[in-house]
C-alpha cells in the first residue's frame, strides 16, 4: 500500500511496475506515484538554502565563489576537518556549490571578507619559523594540544590552527618581528574563528585554548578578547563534543582528548584566581580521569611537567574558591596537607629531570614558574586574617620566595616568556611584603623584595596590560602602609612544622629566611653563571630605578592601549559592581 502524491489517499493501490493511476486519481487523469518524506538538504548553516532549480542569477553567483587557499580548502582528516564545499552536476551541465550538513558552514560573502582582512596571509618562512620555535619552546609545554599530525604530511593544516600558534609566538618571541603583529594575527584567527568553518572541533578548540596568550585588556575592561572569554567558549564546544566525558581505551586520540581537557581545566584555574570570578568548569561534572604520562606520546621532562602544572593549578583554583565563597576554614587542612604532598612527591623529581635536559636554562625557568604557583598557595592559605593584624611567618616567607624567584626573571629578561596571569602572583606576594616592612629588622629586605615586584609588574605591563592595575595598587598601598608606622610586636618566627613546606628549596631566594626562618635541608640549585646582578639595574646613588607612576597610559610592544591608569583602583566610580582590576579579590577578603 502506498499513498498517492497527487491525493494523499493511503488506502488505495497502486501497481509501481506499470505506474498505473489509484482510483481516485483516475477520475480526474493524472498519474500516481508513491508519496515520500522530502528530506532537508540544508541544515545548520550561516549560508541561505540553495535549490537545484534555482534561477540563471543564482547560479551564476554560485560559479562566481572566490578559490579557497590551499589551507583552508584542504584540511587535516586527523582532525576531523571536512570542506564545506563539493561540486554537484544538475540536469543543464552546470555545476553549483553544494553546501554539506556540516556546523559553521561558510558562504561565499565570509570567504570574500576573510580574503579581503587578509585571514588567509601568511608571514615569510623564515618568521614562521621563528614563531613556531618560539610557540614550541615557551607556550607548548602549559598547552600540549596542538598534534604534530595537524602540521605534517601532505595535506596543508588548518589556517586557523596556524594564525593561532603564530600569535601564541609572537607573545613570547624575542625576537623583533618585522612583519605584522599579534594584534594581526589574533585578529586573523579570530575572524576564521567565527567565520571560517569546517576547522574541526578540536581545532576549533585548540585555537580558542591559544587565543588566551592575546589578552589586550585587564579585567576590568568588558571585552570579548580577553582570557576568560575565550575559556568560556572553549568550555562551551567542549562540553559539546563530550570531552567532559572519559573517552574510551581504545580511542585513536584518547590521549590528545584528555590533555585538550586538562589545559582548560588549567587555564580555567589561573584565569579564575586571577580575576578572582567562578570557575568555568566544574570537574564534578566530568568522569575524565586525572591527566597521566600515558596521554604523552613520549614519557619526558615535558610531560612530567605538564602534570605538575595541571595539579599545582587545581590547587590554586580550589584555593581561590575557597576564600570567594567564605569555607575556608573547612578546607585548609585539606588543601595544605595536598599542597605539602605536591611538593614533597613532585618538585625534586621534576627538579631532577630538569637538570638532565639539554636545554637547563629553559627547563629550570619551567620549574621555577610551576614553583611560584606553589608560594602563591601558601601566601593566600597563610594570609593575615586582619588588613592591620601581624602576618603569619609562612607568608612572609612565601611572599620572599616569590620575590626573589622574580627577581631571576627579571636580571635574565624571562618575564616575556610568562603568561598573563603571572601579573598576579606579584600582587599576592607584595601585599605580605609590605607587612613585612612594618618590622624595623626586616625593612631593608622588604624594601629591596618591593621594589624587585613592582619593577616586575611595570615590566609585565608593557605586554599584559593585566598588570597595570596591581602595580598601582601596590604603589598607594605602600603609601598607606608606611602612615601606619612600625609593628609593636615582636618578630615572628617560623615554626617547625609550617618550616617543612620550605624544606628542599634554596633559601637563598629567600632574603627573609634567616631572620624569621628555621634550619631545614637546603636543596642546592645550579644556577647559571650568566644570570646578571641587581647592581646592574643600580643607579649611580645606588638605589633602584624609579617606578613609572605616571598617569600616561602604557601601552604593549605592538602599540595597543592599556587600561586607563588614571582610575583609582580604591576608588568608587567604576562602572558597576564586578569591574575589578587584576587580583583585586584579594584586597576585598
């Protein structure tokens, strides 16, 4: 039994072979033939629909479709990247372009911006060249996403994937680029973001993980550029395409699923204890187990290092939500005797493994950035409970640690290989530092520790405009500080236990150490032997240089505008509730 096309009458019959009318079409002579669901040739596209049978004009715009690059029109099969393109005959001899059921098809007006903003432009070899080395060396090991499959073989890869590595690049590259810019190159990456179409999901994820390393404006700017934008996007497609979910043993990319998924729980810790706000992800909705060596495809320094990350980070974010949500008190315990374990099981491994690399420079900077995060932990789970009470003796010496580790980055010129949220860990250490100044023994020490944070910070502002909001903080801090006059109390000292979570890290980062400290196992660090001296930095009456506390707005090596340095970050006439600078959270507790 079949329905008529013509009548829709469904209990009649119909003789297929012969075509034969039904009995009711026959009355009125027309022909019958089977009644079928017509299906939907176009889904879920930004393009209009378009019909075989459309009008001369219509086809002839479809012929006209600007030629797609090589890269774009060839993408990666590893990454599961098709064309949203194919060719399709119809009955005239002409060929339309017939747009699949794919998500984020692109139509031929978003080719012809994307052309004309110059989204398929490449920079010379020599500085792609130069860019991927840079990406390779200092962005890869906190964002092991990017398979190297994407990049070899015959098939061109992914021009997003590659306008996102190059402005990962080009934030920690040393070198002078003569062509373009990272604006360029975010804004490239952002357009085929949202315009190009058929990257992938796990491109399209790997590039909103990348776009982080941009960053233009501090927190307290709305903006659809910063880190915690793209987090939230990449958060968003990733529940999408369950990477939430623990994927299968046997799973081809398993081990690139898992670390796509642990580099955004990463940078969804940092970014939430940085702007001090929620967390995008909450891991009690994902069964992932916790990231291992196996999701490498070599068991090296790198990998050791990236799981070293990836607890360290979990800490900090649990830490921060603690004190935003007042339960603290509940959790310290927990989260200092994990701490504790972190540092005694993992550092000197890892410590070890560095030593043995080729590159030591590269891999003692490594372990000395995982290690500040591990005196932030300490400095905010030892905070003073009162703005005016005496410190606690453990973050004074965090706080010192924290200053002398940047201190090597700042004589090495490291601080632009450091990403954006290392504008916050200054903060967390100067507010302790300047308790310190209060006691007249430890004033010289915390006057030079200060100074080497706030130099920091201005350095860090020239990149991360994300910095310019705790280097004036810390500046009218340290005026009402010094109002306040000295402590009456005497000198804290450092416990024996609380010591313990010091012990097998050099002291002599630590200027502090021997006056509120106590005698533990030192672990003796081969430094290099061309790290520069502080005298170097020393004017000629043999003090610091001045910190620029000027109201001129500081602006980054590719000419972007930071925030507005005239805005009192005590003030009230911030637009709306939540505008908060850079690790204000921390002032508010």
């Amino acid at each position: 039994m079949s329905a008529c096309i013509i009548c829709h009458k469904r209990k009649v019959r119909c003789d297929l072979a012969t075509r034969n009318p039904c009995t009711n079409c026959s009355k009125i002579g027309v022909e019958c033939r089977p009644y079928t669901r017509k299906r939907k040739r176009f889904t879920n596209s930004l393009s209009p629909s378009r019909d075989a049978r459309v009008s001369e004009s219509a086809s002839q715009r479809s012929s006209q479709l600007p030629e797609l690059p090589a890269v774009s029109v060839a993408p990666n099969d590893a990454a599961g990247e098709a064309s949203n393109y194919a060719p399709m005959s119809v009955s005239n001899g002409e060929a339309f372009l017939k747009e699949e059921s794919y998500r984020g098809g692109v139509s031929a007006a978003d080719v012809q911006m994307l052309r004309d903003q110059g989204a398929y432009e490449l920079p010379p070899l020599a500085i792609q060249k130069e860019l991927m080395q840079s990406f390779n060396k200092y962005c890869a090991p906190w964002t092991p996403v990017v398979d190297p499959k994407w990049l070899e073989g015959n098939t061109p890869p992914s021009m997003l994937l590659l306008q996102s590595i190059f402005l990962a690049g080009s934030r920690v590259s040393k070198a002078h680029l003569s062509y373009g810019s990272s604006e360029v190159f975010y804004r490239r990456a952002k357009l085929l973001f949202f315009f190009g179409g058929g990257h992938g999901s796990l491109i399209s994820i790997v590039a909103a993980c990348l776009l982080h390393w941009y960053n233009p404006s501090g927190p307290e700017n709305v903006s659809t550029d910063t880190s915690g934008f793209w987090i939230r996007t990449a958060g968003a497609m990733a529940f999408q395409i369950g990477l939430h979910k623990e994927p299968h043993p046997n799973a081809r990319d398993r081990g690139l699923r898992r670390r796509l998924w642990w580099s955004l729980v990463i940078r969804d810790n940092v970014i939430s204890a940085g702007v001090g706000r929620p967390r995008t992800i909450n891991l009690r909705d994902s069964d992932v187990l916790p990231p291992s060596m196996d999701d490498f495809p070599t068991h090296d320094f790198r990998a050791q290092l990236f799981l070293a990350y990836c607890t360290i980070s979990g800490l900090l974010g649990d830490t921060v939500e603690c004190c935003l949500r007042q339960d603290f008190r509940q959790r310290r315990v927990d989260l200092e005797n994990s701490v504790f374990r972190w540092a005694k099981q993992v550092i000197p491994k890892l410590r070890s493994s560095a030593l043995a690399q080729e590159d030591v420079i590269t891999s003692q900077l490594e372990v000395q950035q995982v290690s500040v995060m591990y005196f932030v932990v300490l400095t905010i789970l030892h905070r003073s409970p009162t703005p005016n009470s005496p410190p606690p003796p453990a973050s004074l010496i965090a706080s010192s640690f924290i200053a002398g580790i940047y201190e090597e980055f700042l004589l090495r010129d490291e601080l632009r290989y450091l990403g954006p949220v290392y504008a916050f860990y200054p903060l967390c250490a100067g507010l302790p530092l300047l308790s310190s100044w209060r006691y007249s023994q430890l004033q010289i020490h915390a006057e030079h520790e200060l100074t080497v944070v706030k130099l920091c910070l201005q350095k860090l502002a020239e990149r991360w405009p994300s910095a310019v909001g705790p280097l004036r903080a810390l500046n009218k801090l340290t005026d009402k500080v010094r109002e306040q006059g000295l402590f009456e109390e005497p000198l804290p000292k450092l416990d024996f236990d609380t010591a313990s979570f010091f012990e097998g890290f050099d002291v002599g980062y630590c200027k502090e150490w021997a006056l509120i400290g106590q005698e533990v196992e030192s672990e003796v660090i081969l430094r290099p032997t061309d790290t520069p001296r502080l005298t170097e930095l020393q004017t000629s009456d043999n003090s610091l240089p001045e910190i620029d506390t000027s109201s001129e707005p500081i602006m980054d090596n590719d000419g972007i505008p930071a925030l507005d340095t005239t805005m009192d970050p005590f003030g009230s006439d911030w637009e709306g509730a939540g505008f908060d600078w850079s690790g204000s959270w921390l002032l508010s507790l």
